[in-house]
C-alpha cells in the first residue's frame, strides 16, 4: 500500500529575491506546524530560502518573470520539499560538498558559495533531477 501525505502544499512565487521573504514566511509557518522541533524548523527553513536564492541566482540569472515552486509535503516521519525551476540546469551539480575556505579565519571568509554545503548539512536527503527542461533540488528532514 502507498504511503500518503498528511498534507501536500505548493507555494510559487517570481523569481525575483525581494519575493523570498514571502516564501521564508509561509516556510516559518509550516515547518511549525509540521516539525515539533523549533531548532529542526528553523534548519529546514534555512535550507529552503538557501536552495531558493540559488535557483533565482544559479537557474535564472538574477533575472525575474520566471516561476520558482517549492512543493511541501508533510508525512509522519518526514518532510519532502522540492524547489522546481525551468531555469539553467546543472547537470553535473555535486551534493557532496565540502568547504573550501578555513572558515576560523573570520576575515576572509567569501561571500558566497555556502548555500549548497549549508543544505547538505541541515537536511537528512538531498537529490538533484533534470526531466523536461525542469529543474527539481529534492530535500528530506
């Protein structure tokens, strides 16, 4: 028999990062209610505003009128978020990310380029699929 969701939610906004907050927003709440863990919903929306900055930023230039949809699906053992963009893919996009910088040397620390790590690190599951010019960053907590 198929496991079913207590509950599926999908949520789009532009690709335009003053929408972001939006979208943080309506995660804060979820993940609340969802996740009987303020530490755990806190990470997950992390992870979320992290891998919609990089679709707005990687998959569509910074550049607006392009949809950017995270599905939220809430099961009793689990959330399943997918951010799903028909932006630039990346084909050969690594999960398994290390740091690159000595983050103890506070001064030199980059601007960028965490995202990615920060995600792999919060969620439990995370997976990247291309399939009919759509683009679809799958996480798990």
């Amino acid at each position: 028999m198929a496991e079913s969701t207590l509950k599926t939610i999908n949520l789009i906004i532009d690709s335009d990062l003053e929408q972001v907050e939006l979208m943080d927003s309506c995660v804060n709440k979820l993940t609340q209610i969802f996740l009987n863990d303020a530490h755990k919903a806190y990470d997950v929306e992390l992870a979320c505003v992290e891998a919609i900055n990089n679709c707005i930023k990687h998959a569509y230039n910074n550049l607006p009128n392009n949809e950017v949809k995270l599905t939220f699906s809430a099961y009793n053992d689990r959330l399943e978020i997918m951010v799903i963009d028909k932006g630039i893919s990346l084909p050969n996009l690594k999960l398994d990310v290390a740091l690159e910088f000595d983050p103890s040397d506070l001064e030199n620390l980059p601007d960028g380029g965490m995202g990615l790590f920060l995600i792999q690190q919060i969620m439990d599951k995370v997976s990247y699929n291309v399939k009919d010019n759509t683009n679809t960053l799958s996480m798990i907590k």
